[in-house]
C-alpha cells in the first residue's frame, strides 16, 4: 500500500492525511492476515436440471 501510495503522489494525486485516515485493510473483514485462503466452487448442476 504504501508503494502505491508513493506512486500516486509522485504522479501529483493529493494523498491527504484525511484520505491516510481511510486506508487500512483492517476495514476489510475479507482479507485474512494469517495467510490461508479458502475457494469454494458452488456445487456443479446438470443440464437436465437435476441437482
């Protein structure tokens, strides 16, 4: 996050301290910090429609 923000000023966008502020992860209850991830894949239907 914090190279993109550098970017982002070095390309002259305003990174304000209010706009810091808002920008946390931690606001994201779909990131998971422990480094696991789990896919599932809704279960697959026939074409006849039975399940």
């Amino acid at each position: 996050m914090d190279a993109a923000l550098k970017q982002l000023a070095a390309d002259g966008f305003p990174v304000t301290d209010e706009l810091l502020a808002r920008l946390s992860p931690l606001h994201h209850d779909h990131i998971n910090f422990l480094g696991r991830y789990a896919f599932t894949r809704p279960a697959a239907h026939s074409a006849c429609g039975a399940p």
